[in-house]
C-alpha cells in the first residue's frame, strides 16, 4: 500500500486530503511545517503532498533540500500561486507536479495516482540503456555517468530516459509534456527548458549529450564525444 505524506499547515486542508487519501485507499501521514516533515520522510513514503507557504521553510526550501540529500520521493506541490513563474519555481525545486488551489477531490487522486504511476518501464522494455558513458537502469530507476551515480528527481529520470530511449530523434517539447506531464495543465514549454537545464547542470562535461534544435524539441546525441 502506497503511503502519502501531507504537508500542510491548515488543519481542515490536512483533514479533507487525510480522509480522501484514506478512502482512496492510500496509508497517510501529516505534517503541520517543512521542519516537522523532514523527520517524518523515510523510504516508505510514495509521495508528498507539499503546500508551498508553511510557516518556517517554505516547499520550495523542503523540495530543494530532500533533492540536494539525493532523496526523489516524488512530490505535488499544493498552492494557491499559480503564476508562470511560480510554477516554474516548482520545477526548477524538484516537484513532479503543481496542483492549484481550490482543487477538487477528484482532480486530486488522479494526480496522485498518475504521479505514482510515472516511470514504471513496460515489461517489453530492455532493462538498461547505453549511450557512451551514460547508462540507465530502468529496474532501479538510476543513472550512472562514468561509474558514478548521477542523482536525478523522478521528472529529470524520466525525461532523460525518454530521451536516451529515442537517442538521434529529436522530440517537440509539445511531444515530452503529453507523455510525461499530460494531467498536468499548467505545464509549459518552458518546463521543458528547466528540466533540460537541470539534466545538463548534473552531467557536468557531458551536458551537451542532449541537444537541441529550435523547433523540433531536444534529442540525446547518440553519437556524442566529450573533448
């Protein structure tokens, strides 16, 4: 069963989403503040529920430091805010996916049963993927680049594996949100573009593995060489 953990520092918030979550079938845990959460997060938790105001440290400052720690539990972050640039910030954060408040319940378990279905690989797929130094283990969901682990968020995972999984197509970001953000409508191109920059950032001197090209999207170079 898979186990929810609800930041929110609004009581009745917290007490609508525990008993929707536990109808629905998932275990629940609640935290009031990012401080109290981070000593509640532990390998059995599937996902966050994640307000973006909380007194103390915001989300954002909660999202940054589980993805600095190498932590990738999936997060929803849950907010009132819902400008361009705040969604952004979202992403750039490391959260999966921006849920706008008010919401109803039934938006809510659908993004939450779509996040935690992301990324599992069809049984047809092979295993592991190669491109030069760069290689994927879709039964463990990691990366490594040159031996060493490359610590990615569940979102950077699966859009480089999508783009590994194509290497020498070039994908329309149009083409990436459908298949990795399609219940999500406040996803942007420029999502894309922020998710990209974040892969690059990680693969240090082999950034330039995934390419683009204005008006066809991104590809992995599968023939890419570091100088």
């Amino acid at each position: 069963m898979k186990k929810i953990l609800i930041v929110e520092d609004d009581a009745d918030i917290r007490e609508i989403l525990s008993f929707n979550l536990e109808n629905a079938g998932y275990l629940v845990g609640c935290a009031s503040s990012a401080e109290e959460a981070l000593t509640k997060i532990s390998s059995e938790t599937s996902l966050v529920l994640l307000d973006v105001m909380l007194p103390g440290k915001s989300g954002y400052q909660m999202a940054k430091e589980l993805r600095a720690e190498g932590n990738n539990v999936p997060i929803i972050f849950l907010t009132a805010r819902t400008t361009e640039n705040d969604i952004l910030t979202g992403f750039s954060a490391g959260g999966d996916d921006y849920l706008g408040k008010p919401f109803s319940t039934g938006e809510l378990l659908a993004r939450v049963k779509a996040v935690l279905k992301r990324g599992a690989p069809a049984a047809s797929e092979s295993d592991c993927l190669t491109l030069g130094p760069l290689k994927i283990d879709r039964k463990t969901a990691s990366v490594t680049l040159c031996g060493e682990e490359v610590e990615l968020s569940r979102k950077e995972y699966q859009l480089l594996e999508l783009l590994v999984s194509n290497a020498g197509t070039y994908i329309p970001r149009s083409e990436i949100i459908a298949k990795l953000w399609k219940e999500t409508p406040y996803v942007i191109d420029r999502t894309i573009d922020v998710h990209i920059a974040r892969i690059r950032g990680k693969l240090g001197d082999y950034r330039d593995i995934i390419k683009n090209k204005s008006g066809f999207g991104y590809c992995a170079d599968p023939e890419f060489d570091v100088k």
